[in-house]
C-alpha cells in the first residue's frame, strides 16, 4: 500500500472519529469516498 493511501485513510479515521452528528459523518464519510475515487483516478491514469 502507498504512502499517499496511508496517510489518507489516517486522515479519513481522524475525521471519521471526530465528527458528533450524523450529517458531520455523513460529509467525512462523503469525503473519504472523494478522496479514494481520486485516488483511483489516478493509479489508473499512471496504468
């Protein structure tokens, strides 16, 4: 696993834990998908 996907799930598990309603982890959850679609964006752009 990369460096980069490291980081952005530790990212993601921060943000995931600090959220206190249900629409604040409804954005991070939002946010996580974002980042992981980009994330394969790009892997299969480097394909």
């Amino acid at each position: 696993m990369s460096t980069t996907k490291i980081i952005a799930l530790i990212f993601a598990a921060v943000g995931l834990a600090a959220c206190e309603t249900v629409q604040g982890a409804g954005q991070d959850i939002s946010n996580v998908g974002n980042a992981i679609s980009e994330q394969s964006r790009e892997v299969e752009a480097e394909l």
